[in-house]
C-alpha cells in the first residue's frame, strides 16, 4: 500500500479520542457567518447580479440615460442588500441562536465525534458530515448545505494539532 494510506491511518489515529475544548468569540463568530453567507452560490449569484446592475446604472447615469433620482434608487438598494448580507444577517443569526454562548467540549472518536456542554451532549458518526469548509479563524463543519458547526482554530493547542484535524476532515468528508 502506498505511503497516502498510511499517512491517513496515521491521522485518524492520532485525533482519535482526542478532547478539544472551546467557546465562541462574538466577533470572529460573525465573521465566519460572514464567510458562510458569502460562500452560498444562490448568494454570490445575486451579489454579482446586483454589483453588475449598479455598475450599469452608474455607467446609464454617467452618459445621461438615465435619472439622479433611478441611480440614487438603484444605489441605495445595491446598500441595502450589501448592509444586510455583511451585518444584518450575520449578527441576527448570532443573536438568536443559544448555542455560541455557551463552553463546549468536543471529542474526537474513531466512529465519529461528540459535542459537550453543561447542558446534554450530541454525538455524530463521521458520515453525517457532508463537508468542511475554512475560514480564517474556524473550521465550518456542514452536515448539509444549510447546517453546520463551528469549530474555532484556537480550540486546537498547537498547529500540528489543527493540521491533523485538517487531514482527518479531509478523510473524513468531501471537502
């Protein structure tokens, strides 16, 4: 067997029935949230349909084919949508969800991996991860295209730590 195999049976052995622990950091939660919302096709779609419109509208507006008042319209929604995907959304979305203000403890086991807090826990066989995605300070763990969990970097106490993490996700899902 090649020498790939035995680097990710390595891996997994390594990270198995290893215990991370964290919190969340408000700041860096709405950034990954950020990241998360951005990242969606459906989002990035729209987004550069909406860029592409305002930059026609300034060009319509700069050769007089249009109005002051259509360009300002156009304008103001083009600030609207950017407002809501970069603050509105990400910190709604913080604000009502329970679970980043709480301390957790997340295991990591050869069948899978179990989240901890003070109130209950929850375990998940590694083949209910879709996928992973990074952000600069989390890693996006997606059971589906709409849920995911968040597990911050500094969770891990050293980088080969985090790098073993990394390979094992990339073992474990289709990133």
């Amino acid at each position: 067997m090649g020498s790939g195999f035995l680097q990710k049976q390595l891996v997994t052995v390594s990270l198995a029935n290893m215990t991370i622990h964290f919190s969340y950091n408000k700041k860096q939660v709405v950034q990954a949230l950020r990241y998360h919302f951005i990242t969606r096709p459906e989002i990035r779609i729209m987004l550069i349909v909406v860029n592409i419109f305002s930059i026609a509208a300034f060009i319509l507006y700069m050769t007089n084919m249009v109005s002051a008042m259509a360009f300002l319209l156009s304008s103001f929604l083009w600030a609207i949508l950017m407002a809501s995907f970069w603050f509105i959304m990400p910190n709604m979305v913080y604000r009502k969800s329970e679970t980043f203000k709480h301390a957790f403890s997340m295991d990591f086991l050869e069948d899978g991996f179990r989240l901890s807090h003070e109130k209950g826990s929850r375990f998940w066989e590694w083949k209910a991860l879709h996928t992973y995605k990074e952000s600069p300070h989390f890693f996006h763990l997606y059971f589906d295209t709409r849920s995911f969990l968040l597990i911050p970097k500094y969770a891990f106490e050293t980088t080969e730590e985090e790098k073993e993490f990394r390979a094992l996700m990339n073992i474990k899902t289709k990133k």
